[in-house]
C-alpha cells in the first residue's frame, strides 16, 4: 500500500472501533502524516458543510471527545470549529474514555 493510500484512508477509519491490523497502520499513518496534532486530525476528519454531529456513534464520539481534550490541554483553548460539539459533550457529560 502506498504511503498517499495509507494517509487518506487511515482519515476514513480513525473513528471506527474494530479494525484490522492494516486499517490500525492506516489510522497511524494519517495521524503522523498531521504531525500527531489532535487539531490536524480533527480539521482533516471535521467536514466543512452539512456535519451532523448526530450521525456518529459512541466510540466516534468519544474519539471525538479525546481529540478536543488534548486539543485544550495542548493549545489552551478549543478552536471555534468545535465550540458546539464541545458544549453537547459537556451538556450531556460525555466524557473520553478513563475520565471521571
């Protein structure tokens, strides 16, 4: 698999749960390729249009939920494209994984 392919479909399968060990080295390439950067993984896998937070499941949400956390621990703050999905977390207390 070529390193282009391995970038862009890693993007396709980062917020799904169970994936195979070539779908696992796809999700680490996408994620170097961002310079492992919370921000660069949640701007490639946030679309610019018609996003409907509704549309993912619990393990996406979460993932969701990792990637602004580190992104505020990181950065100081969360970047205007995530405020709303950042307020539906805290409104419904969803939390990333091993938080309490």
């Amino acid at each position: 698999m070529t390193e282009y392919v391995r970038n862009t479909t890693g993007k396709y399968w980062y917020l799904l749960e169970h994936l195979t060990e070539a779908e696992q080295a796809a999700v680490a390439a996408f994620t170097q390729s961002v310079g492992n950067c919370p921000l660069g993984v949640c701007r490639k896998l946030t679309p610019q249009q018609f996003f409907s937070y509704h549309t993912l499941d619990y393990y996406a949400i979460q993932q969701y939920a990792n990637l602004i956390d580190r992104i505020e621990a990181r950065f100081g703050h969360v970047p205007n494209f995530l405020t709303a999905f950042k307020s539906q977390l805290d409104k419904f207390g969803l939390k990333p994984p091993g938080d309490t």
